[in-house]
C-alpha cells in the first residue's frame, strides 16, 4: 500500500531435513528417515516517520513429520510429528543516518502432536525450544569510519528432556556482546569484537555449557 506505507506479506513452503551422519552412527540407527516440514506465515510491515522506524509483525506455523529426535538410550528415532507456531515482531529505527536500532521478538508454542517413543509424548513441550527470544541491538558509525555495535539476547522458557519422566526447565540466559571495526581504507578494515561481555554462565543445552566470555579480532582485506 504505497498510500500507507504498508507491506502484506505471506508465504507457503515445504522442505525436509535429512538425518546427519551423527544422527544415523552415534545414534545406532541407519534408516532414520527425513524430517519434513510444511508451513506458512503472514505478517504485515509498516514504515514510519519518512521510513526512518519500521515495524512488523509475523505469524508462522509449521508441521513436521519423522522429528528426529534422541530417546535417551544411546539412539535417535524418528519420534513422530509435531507443530510450532508463534509470532514474531520487529522493530528498526534510524533516528540519524549513522545511528540505527533494532530490535526483536519471538514467542514459539511447539508441541509433539503425535509420538512413536515414550521419551517424548504427545502433547509434549518439543525441548530446547524457548518459548520467549528477545534481541536488542543499537550501532553507531564514527566519523564515517569508525563502527561500534552493542547487542544484547534474551532467552527463556525452555524444557530439557528427563527420560523417564517429564521435561524439565532449564534456566533462562541472557548475554552481551559488542563490537567495533574501523576502515583504514577502501582495503583494509580493522574488527574486534567481545562476546559474552558479563561471563554470563549458561547452557544452551542442558550438561553443556556456553562459552564464556571471548574477544576475537582481526583484519579484512579487499581487493
């Protein structure tokens, strides 16, 4: 709508996702089948303010079929079908030309909907699946040379499998991470970043840890 400054957007996809080698040798089991999938989302994006601040909003759904998943007996499986649907709003601002934020938000309700193991049973929470994802980011650029970032994620809401018995919650995490780069020339660019800036303890999947915190840095150069 170019009145309004408004976008309709919608999608229909199909698609599968063959078992890893990890999957069919450390899971004991050669003739696992594909994960498919069928799903649709529509969404809406508005823009604002001479384009300056964007806002959307989208709702996904997606049904998988043959999920490949571990039982907790030294073997993965295909455990059956499941759905996940949820929204997903998004905010982009740029108040100046050099500065811009954005920010993110995601709710996912995912649930078994059928299941061939008793590891994971029908109307099960699908685990490691966070039910709320929240990421913020702002990043300046210096005197058209010099780049800094600073973002920030949020996760929570996620259940880990307990074989045997129900899922269990696994803590809520959040980090920080900032970065910076600055182009010497139309060649060569300087970067640096720190992930994890506040060591936040956290496991992505429970019994693993996270990396702590890590600063990286480098060089880029064009030709």
């Amino acid at each position: 709508m170019d009145k309004t400054d408004t976008t309709w957007h919608s999608s229909v996809a199909t698609g599968f996702s063959p078992p890893s080698s990890q999957d069919k040798i450390f899971g004991n089991n050669p003739n696992l089948k594909p994960e498919k999938d069928f799903g649709w989302d529509i969404g809406v994006e508005q823009r604002l303010w001479e384009k300056r601040v964007t806002i959307g909003l989208t709702y996904f759904h997606n049904d998988l079929s043959n999920v490949i998943g571990f039982n907790g007996l030294f073997q993965t499986l295909n455990l059956g079908a499941a759905e996940t649907q949820g929204l997903e709003a998004e905010l982009r601002a740029q108040p100046v030309a050099d500065l811009v934020f954005t920010a993110s938000y995601t709710y996912l309700d995912a649930e078994k909907t059928s299941s061939a193991d008793i590891s994971q049973l029908q109307g099960a929470r699908l685990p490691r699946r966070p039910r709320n994802e929240v990421y913020v980011s702002a990043s300046y650029l210096w005197c058209k040379k010099l780049r800094t970032t600073i973002e920030a994620k949020f996760v929570n809401a996620r259940e880990e499998l307990n074989f045997g018995g129900p899922n269990f919650d696994i803590e809520d995490y959040s980090f920080v991470n900032i970065a910076a780069e600055y182009e010497v020339n139309p060649h060569l660019l300087i970067f640096g970043r720190i992930e994890n800036l506040t060591n936040e303890h956290y496991s992505e999947v429970f019994g693993f840890p996270a990396l702590g915190r890590a600063a990286y840095g480098g060089v880029k150069i064009r030709f």
